[in-house]
C-alpha cells in the first residue's frame, strides 16, 4: 500500500464529531490510521515533542492537527 498511517490529534469534543467520521473514511479508502488522544492539560512543551515523534515514524505520511 502506497499511503499509510495518517494521525489527527483532536480535543475530545472534537473527536467524539469528527474522528468516526474520519477513521470511517481512512478505511473505506483502504488507509490505516491511528488516533491520537491528548489531554486538555497537554501543556504547549508536549504537543511539538509528540509531533516530532509522530514525524520520525517513516511509516507516517501524514499528520491532522485540530
């Protein structure tokens, strides 16, 4: 498969609207996907370090950020 992984990384209200919406989607077209909960007390140092470990799986195409 020529796309893989794809990872939102949404509040929860957000994900309780449009993360089943979007992993739906993912495999219909056949894309894996991985869903990312963080914390509303994230503070603004993690969020850009698991980005970064997000980034450095070559396995990764993709990121979502909302």
């Amino acid at each position: 498969m020529w796309f893989t992984p794809l990872a939102p990384v949404l509040d929860t209200s957000t994900a309780t609207t449009v993360a089943p919406r979007f992993f739906k989607m993912c495999g219909d077209l056949g894309l894996h996907s991985v869903k990312l909960e963080l914390p509303a007390a994230t503070t603004q140092e993690e969020l850009p370090a698991r980005v970064e470990e997000l980034n450095r799986d070559a396995a990764r195409h993709g990121l979502i950020v909302q």
